[in-house]
C-alpha cells in the first residue's frame, strides 16, 4: 500500500480485494464480547475533521479504539483555526507532536495531497470538497459484496445530485475498476461534465436507469454546496428522480437500496423505501468500522506492525 490514502486511484483491485477480506476479520472483532485488540498499541492517530460528520467521524474513532490506538479528535470549532490559522500550519503543528496517522475531512478538493506533501505521517481523506471519500466507496464495496459474493459484472444505478458528491466519484473509479456495470442518473444540471470518461452509463431517466439493477446508490442532495438554482423545487426532484417503491420494483427482485447518509427523507429516497426490505442503509454504517479498522492496519503496515 502507498503512504496515505488519499483517493481509490491509490489502490490496486489486488488492495482493494486485500482491505475487503481484512474487513471481514475486523468485522469479527466487533462481535466479540470484549471488542479490543492490541494491534495498533502504541500508534497515535489525531482525527481532523474541518466539515461536519456522524459516520465518518464516529466510525473512525471507534475503528481507533477497537485497534488500541491512542486517537484524539481535534475540534476545529475550539481550536485555533478560528484565529486563522491555516490547514498546513495547523497539520505541521499537529505533526510536530509526532502523530503516526491523520484522519481528514475538509471543505476543499485536494486538502489531503496538501498535507501528505508536508507530514511524515500518514493521510486517510475522509472526504475531500466534491474530490473523494474512499473509505466510503469500501464499506459501500464491502456491502455490495456481502449481499451479491461480487462486484464485477453487476448493474450498479447511482442516483441524485452526482455533480457534488465525492461518493460519486470514489465509488464510480472503485466500482469500475472491479467490472462493475455503473449507471448514473440525475438532472441534466447535476451532472458532472465528462462524467463517462469515467466508464459509466448516463441517463436522465431514471426509469431506464434503475431498470434490472442489482444495486441502486441514492445520493443527497447537498444544498449546502449549491450556489444557484440546480433544481426547480424539492418536490419535483422527488417526482422525477426521488426513489420510490414503484422504481424500486424495475430492479432485480433482489435489490438492495444503499444511501451514503445523511439522507433527505422525502427528497431522494421515500422513508418506506429508505426503512424498508432493500435497504441495506445501516449495514452501511456497521460495515463502516471493520472497513476501517482494515484500512488502519494495512496502513501502519499490516502484520509487520506488530
Ligand atoms: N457518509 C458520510 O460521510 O457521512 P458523515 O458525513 O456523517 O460522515
């Protein structure tokens, strides 16, 4: 494995397969009735979090924990960014303090290359502006393999607002690099320019689009990263592209419904949907830790860490 992680381009299909099957033992882990190994002993790792987060944020520190890492959240909110201190300043202050890893999320696309230039210690981005958020693209690859033993050759549908969303991206470079047949759907103005250079389908139907899917990916509506009128209201978004029952019932009988979170009950997914039989929603969430807790140990070095 390289340095850090930064993007799914910085893994081979050989490491991706590799951190789905560590995941699986993690995953064991957690079903213990004492949930801790000693692994990570001795390995400190500062999580930066610039933008909100629940499951990242929360998945991490618990992925820390079960490994017995030393971690510490910084809370940027009460630190000294408010003052106006910059990223680099504030990682190479961090880094002088000798952390072996940084978990970062932030605002803009890039902060992580940013930082891997300037630490010796290793970058996980944990969401990048509308770059990429990798370890999301895992757990939503774990899930996927779970439900369907693989992942080359099945119809994935990813819907919603694609232009903003860097679960879009990491999860089209993933899925496509493991032969996976991706469909994207979403309003005209929500799509990303170019978008089927990467390998996928486009259509702004998504009628067509979720037509014998054996996976459909809902994605938010991110109106906190829209400067300008995207859509003409909520309610006809959800009239045209939100995920009903009677969309659901074009896929494969068996189907699974995933969504990123946070959801927007009523805007792309109906609540029957999002609570019901298909979805695999909070199986995304558990998956979260033990894809995690598998990406900190092969980053620290796999079985030569200890
Ligand atoms: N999926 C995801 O990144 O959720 P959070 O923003 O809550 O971390």
């Amino acid at each position: 494995m390289k340095k850090d992680l930064l993007s799914i381009d910085d893994l081979t299909s050989d490491e991706i397969y590799l951190i789905l099957d560590t995941s699986e033992a993690m995953r064991e882990i957690g079903q213990r009735p004492i949930k801790k190994v000693p692994t990570l002993r001795g390995k400190t790792i500062v999580n930066l979090f610039y933008e909100p987060s629940t499951r990242t944020r929360t998945s991490f520190e618990i992925a820390e924990k079960r490994l017995s890492a030393d971690t510490l959240n910084v809370a940027v909110a009460t630190s000294s960014v408010l003052k106006g201190e910059t990223l680099i300043d504030t990682a190479m202050n961090i880094e002088a303090m000798q952390p072996d890893m940084i978990v970062l999320r932030h605002a803009s696309s890039g902060a992580g290359h940013v930082l891997s230039r300037v630490c010796k210690s290793r970058i996980i981005n944990a969401g990048d502006g509308m770059h990429e958020h990798p370890t999301q693209a895992l757990l939503d690859a774990f899930t996927i393999r779970e439900h369907k033993q693989r992942i080359e050759g099945l119809k994935v549908t990813i819907v919603g607002d694609l232009l903003h969303s860097r679960v879009l991206r990491s999860n089209v470079r993933l899925l496509t690099k493991l032969g996976a047949d991706v469909w994207v759907s979403g309003p005209p103005t929500l799509v990303p320019a170019g978008i089927e250079q990467f390998g996928v389908r486009v259509s702004n139907n998504v009628e067509e689009a979720v037509a014998g899917a054996d996976v459909i990916m809902m994605l938010r509506i991110q109106q906190e990263r829209m400067h300008g009128a995207f859509i003409p209201s909520l309610r006809e978004y959800f009239n045209t592209f939100g995920m009903t029952q009677a969309r659901v019932a074009r896929a494969k009988p068996d189907v699974i419904i995933m969504h990123p979170g946070p959801m927007n009950r009523g805007v792309e997914i109906a609540s029957d949907v999002a609570d019901g039989p298909y979805s695999v929603i909070l199986e995304q969430v558990a998956n979260g830790v033990a894809v995690r807790m598998a990406v900190l140990y092969l980053l620290a070095g796999g079985a030569e860490a200890n």
